[in-house]
C-alpha cells in the first residue's frame, strides 16, 4: 500500500517496520526449522501448550519413536479419542499391551464407531494371540463407512486380516485379504 502511494513518509514508514521486524524475523527463523524445532520452540515459551504436545507426539508417532511420543500425549489433550488412540497405538508398539488396554477402551467410549479405533482394538487382539477377537473388530471397521481416509481405513484392516491369517498359518486366505487390500 505505501509502495503505492506517493506519498514519501509512508513508503518511509513502511521501510522502517521493514528494517524493524527483520532482526526478529531472522532470530526466529531458528525456531522453525522443521516441525520439531517449531512446536519445540512454542513449549519453551508455553509449557502447558496442548497443540504442541499433540503435534509433537503425532510427529514422533510418524517417526517410529513411540516412547517420545508417549512423553507429549501424556501433557496432550487428554480426554480426546485421538489422544486415547495415539497413546494406545504406541504402547502397542512398545509391546505393552496391558497399559494400552485402558487407552482403547477409553477411545472407544468417546468414539465407538470409529473403524481406526476397531482396528487398534483388532491390533491389540492379535498382538495378544486372541485371534478370534481380533478377526471380529477388524470385521467391524470393516462394515463402518467411514467419510474420511475410508479407503486407508479400509486397506488396513484387509491387510490386518491377512496378517491374521498368515500368523495362523492359513497362508491361502492371508495371500487373498492381502490382495483385497
């Protein structure tokens, strides 16, 4: 707007916010390398914030990192579905089925008919060697319709089938849920 005008004090105004804002802009900038450093940068300068703890543990979720991700869920939004899901998702992962139980469950209450929290349901099943349960939740996030990812949601559980079946060492119905999927 002042490069516009032809007025001169304004286009010195601007010029001035310009040179103003530019050694912050610069100091910043190594806050916001990637995505860690910025939500890690938020947390120095607000501990308690939730929307960083939550992208930080969905960062470390991504990155194969569960124990890291388990630190930020914990200081998360708590009383949230995903959170419950995200917490029980890395516990699997860590092999600790018996603290994951109560997270499922607790997802499951706020969300039941979610077919991402089926599927861990299913997960925790098969992790646990009921393969029978296992095979029912991964049939009911089957049948849900979910609008959003439902073809992800959908190709996970085929696959979580498969991966059933070839640990019961039918090898032909594995070969074929892997298929479908």
């Amino acid at each position: 707007w002042a490069a516009r005008t032809n007025a001169k004090a304004l286009r010195g105004f601007a010029v001035l916010i310009l040179l103003v804002f530019l050694p912050i802009t610069h100091e910043r900038l190594g806050d916001w390398q990637d995505s860690v450093t910025m939500w890690e940068s938020l947390l120095r300068a607000e501990p308690g914030s939730i929307q960083a703890h939550e992208n930080l543990a969905r960062y470390y979720i991504g990155k194969e990192k569960p124990e890291k991700a388990i630190e930020h869920l914990r200081q998360g939004k708590t009383d949230s579905a995903d959170n419950a899901l995200n917490q029980a998702f890395a516990l699997v992962r860590l092999n600790r089925l018996d603290e994951a139980g109560p997270y499922i469950k607790k997802a499951e209450e706020l969300a039941p008919q979610d077919p991402k929290i089926l599927n861990m349901r299913g997960n925790w099943f098969l992790e646990r060697g009921d393969f029978s349960n296992a095979e029912i939740y991964f049939r009911k996030s089957l049948a849900m319709s979910p609008k959003l990812l439902t073809e992800l949601v959908r190709a996970e559980a085929l696959t979580n089938i498969g991966v059933l079946h070839f640990r019961m060492n039918d090898f032909q119905q594995c070969i074929q849920w892997q298929n479908d999927a």
